[in-house]
C-alpha cells in the first residue's frame, strides 16, 4: 500500500511539472513496472531564428504585431512567452533548481537551439554560449576550436561551441589585404559563478582585439531571454528593448575590456546568450617608395705626358631603392684627347639595379698639351641624370730656339750665329738634336760642342743628351758670306718626346762697288803735232758690281782730238769728252777708254779724267801732265 501510495504521488508530481524531473541526491526515481511512463509535456517548437516581432531593425516602418517589450532589468522577470513565428531563438544554458542540497541537473532533452538574428556586416560577430564555459574549461567538443587568444581567429557567422567567436579582415578579401593590418574582435562568455533559477549569478563578456591595429566606433550587443532579469552591469550598457549594448570608441591591437555581468534567471533549463559586435576599422599599410638614383664616378691619370696613354674608368652606380632603367653614358672629350670613335661617346648600359654598378672603359690618348677635360654624362628614363667633369693636366714637352746672329753682311765678311735651346715645357727633355741649315751664299768655316757639317745637305747637326725644365743651352756657328744675296738660316731643335722647335733667320749679304781709274801714257815727252795717245783703265776692285760708271775727259785747247776707242762711245765732245755711261761693272773687271790728240803747241799739258758711278756720291778726278816740245 505504501509502495502504491508513492507511484500514485510520483504520477501526480509528473503530471503537474509536465516532462521535468528532480532527482534528490539519494532519491532514484523509477517508472511503476505495470504502468505506462508519463508523457512529457511537449516543449514549443522554436521558429526559425529571428528577432522579437515588436523589434524591426531593418524596416523602420514595421506592421508586426508588438510583443510587451523586453526589459532586462526590470524588477520581475518576464514570463518565457510562447514560440510564434518571427520570435528570437537563443542559445541555452543549464539553470539549476534552487534546493536545501546540493542538486546534480539532468539536461532537458526538448530544449530547442535556434540561432539569434546575425548582422550582415563583416566586421560583426555573434559570440553564444551552451551553457557558460568554466573559466579553465578543457572539456570542449572541438579540441580546434580552442578559446586560447594566440590561435589566428576566423570570421565565424555563428556562435562555437566552447562559447567564443570572433570578427575581423579575413585574409583573403579582395585586394590581398594582410589580416595583421585590420583588427580582428573576438568576444567570449566567460562563467564565473553557478547560474541558479533566483540567485544572482555572475558572467563575465570578454571583447579582445587579436589583431594589430585598432577597431574604432565598436558596439557590442548582448541578447538574453525574457526569463532572466539583468541585476547588474559594469560598465552599464544601454537599453535597446530586446537587447542591451556596450559602446567603446576604439579597441586597440591585443587590448580586451571585460563586462561583468550580474543576473538572476527565473526558471530553470538552457539559458541562451547572444552576444554580437559591430565596429569600423582603417585599413592601414606601409609602402615603399622607390627612388632610382645615378652616380658617376671617373677614375685614370690625372697627369701625364703627350703621347701617353689616357684611357680613364667610368663607374656608374645605382644608389637608389629602385631600379633605373635605360641608363646610358656619353663622354664628350676637348680637342686635347683622342677616341677611336671621336669626340663624342655614349655607352648603353641597360637597366641597373640597387646598388648595382656597371664599368666603362674609355681609352684615349693625350695629343696636345695643357688643361683637359672630360665630361660625363650619365642619363635614365624618368629624366634622370647626372654628370661629373674629370681634369686630366697634360704635360707637353716644349723647346723654345733663339738664334742670334747678323741680319746684314758684307761679302767676305765672317758672320757668327748662336742657337739657345730652352725646355721651357713641364718635363726633361732628352736626346735633343738641333740643325742650322747654312744657306747658299755662306761658307761653313767651324762649329762648337761636336757639331759637324753635311755639306751635301749643308747642315749643322748637334746632338744634346739631357736638358731639364727650364733649363737653356747654346749652340755657336761660325760662317763667312760669299755672295751677295739673301740669305735664310733654318734651326731646328727635336727631342725624343716629341717637342720640337723651328726658327729662321734672314741675314741680307751685300757689297761694295770700288772703282779705281788708271792712265796709261802712250809716250812722253811727245813732240808738237806729233799723234800720241792716252788709255784709261777703270777698274772695280770691290764686291759688288758698279752701275752707271760714267767716265769723262778734260782736254786743254792746246790738245786736238784725233779719235777715241773704249767701252762706250763719246756722247759729247764739244767742250768736254764724255763717254755713254757703262751700265754695270762686276767686281773684278775694268774698262778700258782710248783717247788719241796732238798738241799744237809745246809745254807741260794736263790731261784729266772725271769717274760718275751710282755707288760715288762724289766725282773720282784724275789727271795726267805730259811734255810737248818742238825740234
């Protein structure tokens, strides 16, 4: 009868509390044998997951039928409405029934998880929890789906098992936008005391940024179910009638901030939580910008003699971040410096590297002396260039010959000549061979320091074996003037190096017309009327022909004039005996003039002689005295 009375009470409890059932710690309920066990009351089946009907977020003009609003901290807990279409679903979490002992809870096995509204933004996440998670829970379905804040997180659009989600900047999206430069949200519930149908029960919302830069704007929204009154917030959030949120103005990289929870729930079984974040981020990198840079650089003698080899390095460098393409060289060169290809150059190099560098080499030769200048100019794509001069001192060896000696000489005379050779270039000079050519009209008669005559070529030759800078030696000749004429000298001065000197000097060789009168008698004394002649000998005794040489007679009147004979004939005869002038007398030579008189009375007579030429500014006058007589 007692056994009966306890099934018929059990049967009665049952029916009352529908499909619930507590088992007492050391209470095992079991079904009566011959009875059927009691039908469970059929739970409400959850609609599809979506937000309250009396909440529209995205029609702002919204014609559902409104539900009494939600209030989660009012001061009695709301009644757990009855499931219609369109009504919000949440996750569960186990509530235990309030009992003198400590009560172990059996799962209800009709509660129904239905999925919270989810916001289409990418940068939203839902974070529910079945039930709440111990604070070093380790017993999770999913091993993978850990809540460690190191693992990379996903962008889940649902809630996880172990109660965790996060949002972010997959690293995938369009554009290849690396995930360590957007932030990533992960939220968390974390339990921190037992949930118990009329206690006041702790949880805490964990909200950490895993990411590398800062979430901005963020808003975190946090849907429970009517049966669960909200005691506590810290911080408070802000009531939104179906849902509370937390606003943060920015979350930085690896930054968390924590919400303390308090509640109390009002009936027992799987509470579900939702908890969802919205924020804004700036996609921020770091490029790097570019520069292509030239530099040149020139390296080879910087001085060296003419003749020598010139050849220079051109190095053109990239000391730049980018690439500089397109690079090419050209070297312009003074008239001092020789290519094989000109004056002009230019060098395709190509496209050069960071810090790659490319050689040149241009070989010339040194051809004048003095101050030379090669410019280079290096160019690339983008306009870009740069140029850089190189100075290269050219040493000529120079020689510098003075002659002195006579611009003017008679003939006969002897003319001495002195040939000074000077180095008067940057280098010594060697092996240094000087020449005077001795013109027609002189006479080699004797040279000093060794040097010796050609008279083939009529050439003096000396030869010196060393003349340093600024150094002078002479050279003497000795020469003597043979003809009259004009006369050039040419010296000359050669050295191994390649300097070379010419000089000429005229020297004018003249002479002197000296003319000498002679008469010779034919007899003397001489008698009265008897024929008797006189011969008149002019001579030029110089050097030099003479011209117009004129000769004129003086006769007394005593003296009668019988003919004449000469080298010219008389042109007057009146009152003085005069002979054509003979045009040119070469030295050396004479002209012979005959005169034949008689005498008409007896005495000493004169007969004289007057010579005129272009070289006597004066008359030349000669006269000879001859005795007459008579038998």
């Amino acid at each position: 009868m007692r056994n009966v009375s306890k099934i018929v009470a059990s049967c009665i409890l049952a029916a009352s509390a529908g499909s619930l059932a507590v088992a007492v710690e050391g209470d095992a309920f079991t079904p009566p044998p011959n009875l059927p066990p009691a039908e469970p009351t059929a739970a409400p089946t959850a609609p599809p997951a979506t937000r309250s009907p009396g909440v529209s977020l995205t029609d702002p003009i919204s014609t559902a039928p409104k539900s009494p609003a939600f209030d989660p901290f009012a001061s009695e807990p709301v009644p757990a409405p009855t499931a219609t279409p369109g009504s919000p679903s949440h996750s569960s979490f186990s509530v235990q029934g309030a009992t003198s002992k400590q009560s172990s809870t059996q799962p209800s096995t009709a509660a129904a998880h239905a999925a919270s509204g989810t916001h289409s933004d990418s940068h939203h996440a839902a974070a529910k929890s079945s039930p709440f998670d111990e604070p070093t829970s380790s017993g999770h379905a999913d091993p993978s789906k850990s809540s460690d804040w190191g693992t990379e997180p996903t962008l889940p659009a649902a809630s996880s098992a172990h109660g965790a989600s996060s949002a972010g900047v997959a690293s995938g999206a369009v554009g290849g936008l690396d995930a360590s430069h957007a932030p990533t949200i992960c939220l968390q519930w974390v339990k921190k005391s037992p949930i118990v149908v009329g206690l006041e029960c702790q949880c805490d919302l964990v909200v950490k940024n895993t990411g590398n830069t800062p979430a901005r704007d963020l808003m975190v929204d946090a849907f429970f179910p009517p049966t669960v009154r909200l005691t506590h917030a810290d911080p408070m959030p802000a009531d939104n009638q179906d849902h509370v949120t937390w606003s943060f103005a920015s979350l930085g990289g690896a930054e968390e901030r924590v919400i303390h929870i308090k509640l109390v729930p009002s009936r027992r079984g799987e509470l579900a939580t939702t908890a969802s974040v919205r924020f804004s981020s700036a996609a921020s990198n770091t490029f790097t910008v570019e520069e292509p840079l030239l530099a040149i650089a020139v390296r080879g003698p910087k001085e060296l003699m003419v003749g020598d080899p010139a050849t220079q390095t051109i190095t053109v460098n990239n000391p730049g971040t980018g690439v500089a393409h397109h690079v090419a060289i050209e070297a312009r060169l003074t008239k001092g410096l020789e290519a094989a290809r000109g004056e002009q150059l230019i060098v395709q190099v190509g496209s050069l590297n960071p810090g790659e560098s490319r050689v040149v080499r241009l070989p010339l030769i040194a051809v004048v002396g003095g101050e030379q200048e090669i410019t280079v100019h290096a160019s690339a794509e983008n306009d870009l260039h740069r140029e850089f001069a190189a100075h290269i001192h050219v040493i000529a060896p120079s020689l510098k010959v003075a002659v002195d000696g006579p611009t003017f000489r008679y003939v006969g005379r002897k003319a001495h000549y002195v040939s000074t050779v000077t180095n008067d270039g940057g280098a010594p000079l060697n092996n240094i061979r000087v020449t005077h050519v001795v013109p027609e009209g002189f006479r080699f008669v004797r040279a000093d320091q060794g040097g010796e005559f050609d008279e083939l070529s009529r050439t003096v030759t000396w030869h010196l074996d060393h003349l340093d800078v600024g150094k002078s030696t002479p050279v003497k000749l000795e020469l003597a003037s043979t003809q009259i004429g004009h006369c050039q000298h040419a010296v000359a001065a050669v050295s191994e190096q390649g300097a070379r000197c010419e000089l000429k000097l005229d020297t004018v060789v003249d002479g002197v017309a000296s003319l000498a009168v002679e008469i010779l008698k034919q007899s003397d004394p001489v008698e009265v009327g008897v024929e008797t002649g006189f011969e008149i000998h002019v001579r030029n005794d110089g050097s030099k022909a003479a011209e117009n040489v004129c000769v004129a007679c003086d006769l007394p009147a005593v003296l009668e004039l019988v003919r004449t004979e000469g080298a010219t004939t008389v042109a007057q005869s009146k009152d003085q005996l005069t002979f054509r002038p003979l045009p040119l007398l070469e030295p050396g030579k004479a002209a012979i003039y005959r005169v034949h008189v008689r005498a008409r009375a007896e005495g000493n007579h004169r007969f004289g002689v007057r010579l005129t030429a272009d070289s006597i500014k004066e008359p030349l006058t000669y006269t000879e005295l001859t005795k007459f007589y008579k038998d």
